[in-house]
C-alpha cells in the first residue's frame, strides 16, 4: 500500500503469459509478494480499486474523490449516446438488487455492439459504462472475468461523497501531473503517454502546471549527464534520491509497468528503446511476443522471453538477448540466475527449463553454465 500510495496507481492488463503485468510489477519490486495479496487489498480489505486512471489501472480506494472529473468525463461515450444506457440500466439495476454482484452473461442480452476495443455485447458494454462513471465497482476477479456490484455498497460513505479536492481545471492538473510525475519516478515537459488519461491536458496546459508545481516548490528541476534535457522530480522523491543506494539486483520488468510508461524517456535515459510486441504480426517482431526488459542496478541490461507450461510445472525461458557492452560479471551472473529461480518460485513452478533457440545462442551459454541444478 505504501508503494502504490507513493505512485499513484499501476497498470492493469489481462494477458497472462507468465503472469499478468500488475503481478509481475510487483514481484519485481517485493520478493516475497503473492497474488492473493493484491487480490485481498482490492476486493476483501477494499483500500485498492480497479478504475480507468491511465488506461484500465489498480489504484488508492482515498483517491476516489479525486477523480471525479474523470468519471464524469466517461459517463456520457458516444458510442452509447443512441440510449442503449437509459434501455439497459434499469435491468442491470433489478438484476443486481435480485442477484447480488453480476457479470455479463447473468444479463442474457445478446445484442451486439461496436465496443471500444472490439465488438461486445451490449450487456457487457452498457455494465462497464455504469463501472466507468461510477455506480458500480468490480465487486471481484474470477478467471479474468468482473463481477459488479453497486459502489455505495464497497466504499466508505465518507469518500465516496466527499467533495473533489481538485474542483477547478487547473487544481485537477496540478494533482494529476505531480502524481504522474511520482508514478515514474521523474518526467520530462513532453508530450508523453506517461500523461495518458488526464482530461484536456494539451501542450498549453502541461506547461502552464509545470510552472505552477515548480513555483508552489512540489517539484524540482534537475540534470542528468550526458543529455541536454530537463527532468523534474517531486520534492519530496528528490530528497530521498540524496540518501538512496544503489540496490545491484536483477528485475524483470513487466511492459506496462509504471517506469516503462514513457519509453522516449527510458531510451534518452538508459540508451534503450522497448516496444512491446504482442500486437505487432509474428513477422515484423525483432524480439517475441510477450519480452520483459532485465533491469540489474541501474542499468537495462537484456531482454528475456519467459513462458509458462503449467503442464508441465516449467517456467520455460525462449530466449534471452544482451544489450551491448555489458559485463558479465560473477555477480551480475548470479543475481540473474536468483531472478530466475524467484521468478519460477513466484508461479509455483518446480523446475527452469531453455528452449533450444535459447542454447544454440552463443551468448546464451555463460546463463546456462552458471544456472544452478534447480
């Protein structure tokens, strides 16, 4: 909680290769984390909340006043302007008051409509259009699937109808921007989809809010060697950088975390560019389908290529690729093999298997020598 306190939200997305990216975000910044840990913050304890914060996110159940505008924003889509929520509502509404927490296919509307990200059925759609603007919650998970339920019901009256904190346009920026900007750790005055979900928030009015945090002294200018660039990082993360050491361990770094948000910024910064994959066809990807960047202390080190057969109990390693120039230290060496076996040990999996690409890949071999019998 502290953490995602202290970024604001994480990023949520259903694809599960070798876990699902908020899973795989956390375990790399907390060993010993678990699923069910997430699992229990948002649906048994509620102070998490799934909600649309960038994209489809994780965060704060106290940061629900704030983002007011944000519903309010999505509670009139174009797409359902024809009155398909004002016909559907209030069968959702009876269902739910009859059933408890539903999901879409306890509605039997087989209808069909042109949804945002493909075609759904209009139960599905009119059910997240009432989740986005705020009547309903995602009550719980099964399988990647949502059960709603009404909000009132899960969210302590006196959050849920407090007044917004960020009343006006400009507080609304502000509050945004200065929780971005600890989302990622620092950011850069551009054009960025580290800003992705902050209403009417164009050029004009990204530099009018960076004059105002730096002026109020929320965040602070600063340099980096090597890049003509300015970063600007909270104030209060700024002090702490002063005392911070470097941690020399190995991540893996899920594709949406929060500090691959902005990737124009990682590859000014480490020299690394990353896209993810998984929409482009198999023939124009230069990696694979679901690839993790390999952090080791400050530096973006490789790219691996993990799956899972559950099958077969293995966490099955495709591919892994080396930035170039990196020493492959004894150290480096072992704190990757003990990324490896956390990594196995976090999806309950008994054994490390490489595919052959994997051991036909000449720098691959020193991995391979120094992968203890597991």
């Amino acid at each position: 909680m502290e953490f995602i306190n202290k970024v604001g939200c994480i990023q949520y997305d259903p694809v599960d290769v070798v876990g699902i990216n908020n899973d795989i975000m956390l375990r790399s910044r907390f060993k010993n984390y678990k699923k069910q840990d997430l699992y229990d913050l948002l649906y048994e304890e509620r102070m998490l909340i799934d909600g649309f914060d960038k994209n489809m996110s994780i965060y704060p159940t106290k940061d629900w006043p704030y983002l007011k505008r944000n519903r309010e924003k999505v509670s009139d889509w174009n797409k359902l302007k024809n009155g398909e929520i004002q016909k559907i509502a209030p069968k959702i509404r009876e269902t739910i008051e009859e059933k408890g927490p539903i999901c879409s296919l306890d509605l039997n509307i087989k209808k069909k409509i042109d949804w945002f990200w493909s075609p759904a059925n209009i139960g599905k759609a009119v059910l997240e259009a009432m989740y986005f603007n705020g009547e309903l919650i995602v009550h719980r998970k099964i399988n990647k699937r949502k059960y709603y339920d009404f909000t009132h019901r899960y969210i302590d009256k006196k959050i849920l109808n407090s007044e917004n904190p960020v009343d006006s346009l400009e507080k609304y920026h502000d509050w945004y921007l200065l929780r971005r900007i600890n989302s990622i750790g620092f950011l850069w005055n551009k054009r960025s989809d580290a800003l992705l979900g902050i209403d009417n928030f164009k050029a004009a009015e990204r530099n009018s809010s960076f004059k105002r945090l730096l002026k109020n002294g929320l965040i602070k200018e600063f340099h980096i060697e090597e890049t003509k660039e300015k970063f600007y990082i909270s104030t209060e993360n700024y002090n702490d950088l002063q005392n911070n050491r470097e941690r020399k361990k190995v991540s893996f770094i899920a594709p949406l975390d929060n500090l691959l948000w902005d990737r124009n910024l990682i590859k000014e910064i480490f020299g690394f560019e990353y896209v993810w994959e998984i929409y482009k066809p198999k023939s124009k990807r230069i990696y694979g389908y679901y690839v993790l960047p390999v952090l080791y202390g400050n530096k973006l080190v490789g790219r691996i290529e993990p799956r899972r057969d559950s099958k077969k109990k293995s966490l099955i390693i495709n591919n892994f690729w080396w930035e170039e120039n990196i020493r492959k230290t004894d150290r480096l060496m072992r704190e990757l093999n003990e990324a490896l076996d956390n990594f196995r040990e976090f999806h309950s999996l008994s054994k490390i298997e490489f595919s052959q690409q994997f051991k036909n890949t000449k720098e691959n071999i020193l991995i391979l020598e120094n992968m203890r019998s597991i």
